[in-house]
C-alpha cells in the first residue's frame, strides 16, 4: 500500500533529533523516505494522512515477553488450566493488546508446543494482523527446571545437542536458555541463585548455536550466570539481577566490561519485577528494594552495555500494554530519552539481528506510531498512542470517547 503520513514532528532514531513538520514516504509496506513534508511531494494518488500535532515514531519493539502468559496474579495457573487451542486464542488477544499500546515487533522468550511459531507465520503471511513475532519456541534448562513444564529438559551435553538442533529444526529464531531458577510453577527446581549449566556446557549451546546462526539469550538471575554468559559468549542476557549464591547481591565489573567488549546485549526486565500494581509488592520476597538495584545499572550503562526494553511481559502483574513503564525505570538508572526511546526501537532491533524494524528510514518496514507529546523530551509520552501503521496500513486509532485505563 502507498502512504504519505504526516506529522508536526518526526522521530526517525536512526537519526539526532526530530524533523518539524515532517513526512514518511510508503511503498508496498516499506518505507521509502523520510524527510521535511515540503521536501517530499507524494506521488499523484497517493493517500496522505496528516496527524497534525502529533510525533511519529517508530514501532516500538518489546525485547521480553511471554505471549503464553496473561500478566495475572497466577499466570502459570492459568497456562496449566487451558489447552493449546484455548491458549492460541488468547496469545492472538494478548497480540492485540500489544499492538494497541504501539508495540509492532515483539521477542516471545519461550512458549508451550511451539505457538508462538505458528502466530508469527500467520503474521508474517498475512493471516492475522499483529506485532512481528521474534520466537524462542521451547526454552532449554534442566530436569525439574524453570520453565521445564514447557521447555526442553536438558541433563548433558549430547541433550542439550539435541533440544538446540531441535528447536532449529522447528524454526525457531534464537535459542532460549533458563540459566538459573525463578518465578515458576510450584516444584520446580530452585537454584536460582546458582547456575544451572556449567562454563562449558554453557559454552557448547552459544557454540552450537551460532554454528547454525541461531542468537543465545539466557535467563540470569545470579551473578553465578552472569559470569558464565560473559565467558561463552552468550547475545544476550536477560534479567541480570546479580543474586548472590549465598545471600544478598554481588555486582560482577569485570563480567559487565567483557559484555560491553563482545557487543551483547541487556535486557533487564525491571518493571517485571517491580510491578506498578500495588497488590504486586512484596510477591517475590528474594528480590531488594529497586534503589538497590539501580546502582548497578547505572554503572553497567556507564560501562557500555547496550541495554533493551523489556517486561518479562505475561509475568505476574506485568500487563501487555506496560512497555512505557519499563522505559521509565531505565530513566532512574541514568538512560536520557533518547536512549529510553532506543531501547524500545533502534537497539532492540539490533538485538533481534532484524535491519528492517526499529527505525524510520529507507528500506525499513512502515511500522510507525504517533504519539502526543515528544518522547525527545519526556518518555512518558510513549503512553499517548493514538494511531499505529503496521506494514503500511493503519491496524488502529485512537477512540477519543473511550474511556482511559485507571492508574495503578
């Protein structure tokens, strides 16, 4: 579809700054340029939608989410209770709520039976209208693991071989490690202050799987983990909450400067486990205070991790539509709006390996968002959705009557 959108500001991120009164040029759902509106003369023909005062974006990108999950108080509950067709109709609902908080590409970070897959193909070929699905399938960890219940069990190195190639084989876009315990079904196996594989078997899956081009992200509560994400090389590390083995928390410099030197990429999930809705607080005894937590990174962004928006979305009082908070805590840890708005498009595309998201420029997909307010200024203005283009097409507006969700 051909487009002309305009607006009083346009953020491309690609780029410093914003374009006043600028315009996006879209052909067959790509866009193909993007500059001053007095600049660029639409093609005869072509529709213009003209935002006004708004500032256009682009899509924004949630790095961690759990399309499985509902973000109740007792997500695993209701995964346990619905069977796959019953759990497919509402990731395709859970898609939607994405979609409507201006999220265009979402990174699902391990799901039952491989549906995240089958929604991302259905996406990709035009069966349904959602968010671009970057998948994991089935995450690995151990017998009686985090997430084992809906993952691949793996004691070895011949097993862990097998689920990589495994998950290859179904189509998965990146592998999904549970390097450690967490907040799971009743059962599983602990240690979440400890690691769950070995330096060298963590080192065989980043192997492994960057033989068949495949990214590793790990699931890091520990430092213990953290350490071994750095030796193997791992993409990306998730969560990162520098539990100590023992007790209390043990920051790791050298750990956060070797992840700096190979270019991988942090995604901290903060709001996950900080949630805004009050019934949340105190849920997870293990976990500090966030002023605790935010010391350590502030200076890991000095340090020069790259970091990536992210909720642990589908988790425990952590909603579909909430990725603005998570960016709001980033602000606290030091990262200007610029790098807030980055997180969420530009940076979090690079660590997906996607060149065609994440930015408004020639040759990108035409995912955009506008906005009230500029998020140059204040981030929060991300929370004002009020029409979003997805390959080119406008998939939602705003209703002015609707009545706005009540703050928590």
């Amino acid at each position: 579809m051909d487009l002309c959108v305009r607006a009083d500001r346009v953020i491309s991120v690609s780029e410093p700054g914003a374009i006043e009164r600028g315009a996006v040029l879209v052909r067959g759902g790509r866009i193909v340029a993007v500059g001053r509106a007095a600049d660029l003369a639409p093609p005869e023909g072509t529709p213009v939608l003209d935002l006004g005062a708004l500032t256009l974006v682009p899509g924004l990108i949630d790095g961690h989410a759990h399309l499985m999950l509902d973000g109740s108080a007792e997500p695993m509950r209701t995964l346990e209770a619905e069977s796959d067709s019953q759990l497919l109709l509402r990731m395709v609902r859970n898609l939607g709520v994405l979609l409507r908080a201006g999220v265009t590409t979402v990174r699902d970070c391990g799901c039952r039976n491989h549906l995240s897959l089958v929604l991302r193909d259905a996406i990709s070929s035009g069966l349904l209208v959602g968010p671009n699905v970057v998948s994991a399938g089935k995450a690995l960890t151990i017998t009686g693991g985090h997430y084992g219940f809906v993952g691949h069990e793996c004691d070895g190195a011949d097993a862990l071989r097998q689920a990589i190639r495994a998950e290859a084989k179904a189509g998965v876009d990146f592998i999904k490690v549970m390097g450690s315990g967490g907040r799971s079904k009743p059962g599983t196996a602990g240690l979440r202050r400890s690691a769950y594989f070995t330096d060298e078997e963590m080192a065989l899956i980043v192997r492994e799987s960057h033989r068949i081009g495949k990214r590793v992200a790990v699931h890091a509560h520990p430092t213990a983990v953290v350490r071994t994400c750095a030796g193997a090389g791992v993409d990306i590390v998730e969560h990162c909450l520098w539990l100590d083995e023992s007790a209390g928390y043990c920051f790791d410099e050298r750990a956060v400067e070797r992840i700096a030197e190979q270019g991988a990429f942090v995604c901290p999930t903060l709001a996950g486990f900080f949630p805004r809705h009050p019934a949340a607080r105190g849920i997870d005894p293990e976990m500090p205070k966030i002023e605790e937590l935010l010391p350590y990174f502030a200076r890991m962004r000095e340090l020069g991790v790259r970091f990536v928006s992210g909720n642990d979305t589908g988790a425990p009082y952590t909603p579909f539509d909430d990725l603005v908070y998570g960016l709001e805590i980033m602000g606290r840890f030091g990262l200007s709006p610029a790098e807030q708005l980055a997180a969420a498009t530009l940076t979090a595309a690079a660590c997906l390996g996607r060149d065609d998201v994440g930015a408004l420029a020639a040759g990108r997909r035409a995912d955009l968002v506008a906005v009230r307010g500029n998020p140059l200024d204040d981030i929060r203005a991300l929370w004002q959705v009020e029409v979003v283009v997805k390959d080119g097409h406008v998939v939602h507006r705003r209703d002015p009557l609707a009545a706005t969700a009540p703050a928590v």
